[in-house]
C-alpha cells in the first residue's frame, strides 16, 4: 500500500454511533461491526431482562461474504501523493458506517438490525377503520 499523507482543513461530525469508524490517515485494517434489536411499542413498557440477542436467529447466522477474485499487483506512481480536503460535514455515521481519508488495504463491516412491532391488534384495527 503507497504511502499518502492525508490532510484536512476542517472536519464536522455530529453524531458517530454503533460500530462507526472516522478515520484520517493510511491503514491497514478496518472492522466494524453493530447488533441492535429495537423493539416498538404502543406505550413506554419495559419488562427489565428482554432482549437476548441469542433468542433471534439472525443474530447467529454468519455473514455471507462474496467470493472475490484475485486482485491483480498493481504497480502505482503518484505524482502528487497528497490527499487534501478542505470541509467535511457528517450529520451522522451508524450501524457500521466508515468514514476514511486515506488509503485502506482491507475492509469488513457487519451491522445486523431485527426490527420487533408491538401493537395490540385491537389498536391496530381500531386506527385503520378511523
């Protein structure tokens, strides 16, 4: 991997959550990874030990990963081996999410999310005759 210096003038990022990664400069690796479970409901109801990550199967399953071929040896000459930024403004950066300035040999990111709606029927029914 060339060597690259990279510069920034003014960067901005309001939120990183969850497995995120800003990073400025060269790097070799990155992994990210998230799991979430959200869970909506009619009313604010917790039941205190809910949400085991191990009761969903998605959460278990490994990630499928295409087969790539193989990259061929590229040899590379740069002539202006900077990388300059000015502005980067980031409302925000979620569930996995990479930000890189800079060159990156291998990156792996995995973010699993199980969305869970609990609606009395009876509600559900009565707002969709209304």
């Amino acid at each position: 991997m060339g060597k690259r210096n990279s510069m920034v003038q003014s960067i901005h990022v309001t939120n990183i959550l969850f497995g995120s990664i800003l990073e400025i400069g060269d790097t070799i690796k990155i992994n990210g990874f998230s799991q979430a479970l959200a869970v909506q409901r009619r009313e604010e109801l917790f039941f205190g030990k809910e949400g085991s990550f191990t009761t969903y199967s998605i959460f278990s399953e490994p990630t499928w990963m295409p087969t790539l071929p193989e990259i061929p040896t590229i040899t590379k000459y740069q002539a202006l081996p900077n990388i300059r930024v000015k502005d980067i403004r980031i409302k925000g950066l979620s569930a996995s999410a990479v930000t890189q300035i800079g060159n990156t040999k291998n990156v792996y990111m995995d973010s699993k999310v199980h969305h869970i709606r609990q609606i009395p029927e009876g509600i559900m029914n009565k707002e969709e005759g209304e």
